[in-house]
C-alpha cells in the first residue's frame, strides 16, 4: 500500500523534474555553443529520472523468491525485475557482471540446483536419518503435550 503510494508521489514529480532537466540541457547547450564539448549530443531522452527508496522490507522472502527464480533458471533480469529488490534492477545485473564475470548466474544456479540435489541425495541415501529426525520430532511434541497437561 505504502509502495503504490509511492510511486504515485513519484509520477507527480517526474514532470517538473524533465522541466528542470530541460533547463539544464538548454544552459548547458548555449554556454557549450562553438565549443565542442561533451554534453553536445546529450538529449532529454538520455536521461532517466530515478527516486531511490527503501525496498528492504520483506527482504527474507525477496531473496528466497530470488533463489526460487534462480533454481528454476529464469533469466537474471527477469528475476531481479520480479523480486522488487532494487530501483533499477538492470544496473544492478551490469553491475553484478563486472564485479563476479559474465558466467554469474550459471554459477549461483548451478550451486543452487547442485546443494538441492545434495539434500535430495542424502534422503536417499539415508533414509533413517530422516526417520531419526521425525522420531525425535514426535518425541519432542509429546513431552509438550504432556508438559502442558501436567
């Protein structure tokens, strides 16, 4: 609720913002005038207006859903558009490609999908550990159980 209210707050600001933007370019424009410089080309449409914001909340399950994407090998930039994590989820992918290298996503993914096949291996493997644990489990409801009704 908040968040959409945010971003409502948000289109309300965008237009003075291109205005303001627009200024700037046309002052930049007359003082660079029979000069060459950098900001020659530059067009209002090159320009993105981002507001940044808090998009903390519920990060546990952001992350999670992130993980989910990943082991079932959705594409990087779809998964971090969907999450909600970050303002601008494409930089945050670029970024992430130069710091880790191009083959990023192949490695979580396959880290992912390889400790959950490990977990899977492991039950099969032994399956009276998983008996083990439940015994323990149903022990531990029953001295609850018997706990309260003393």
């Amino acid at each position: 609720m908040a968040d959409e209210r945010a971003k409502q707050d948000e289109l309300s600001f965008k237009k003075p913002e291109r205005q303001f933007l627009k200024l700037i370019l046309n002052i930049c424009n007359e003082k660079l005038k029979g000069k060459t410089g950098n900001l020659k080309g530059l067009k209002l449409s090159d320009i993105d207006i981002k507001f940044t914001r808090n998009k903390s909340d519920n990060i546990l399950v952001k992350t999670q859903a992130l993980l989910n994407l990943m082991s079932a090998q959705c594409p990087p930039d779809i998964a971090f558009t969907v999450i909600g994590l970050f303002n601008d989820p494409n930089e945050v992918f670029e970024k992430a490609k130069e710091y880790y290298g191009d083959d990023l996503w192949k490695k979580a993914v396959s880290n992912v999908v390889g400790e959950n096949q490990n977990v899977e291996d492991d039950k099969e493997i032994n399956p009276k550990t998983d008996d083990k644990a439940k015994k323990k489990e149903n022990q531990s409801i029953d001295k609850n159980i018997s706990a309260n009704e003393g």
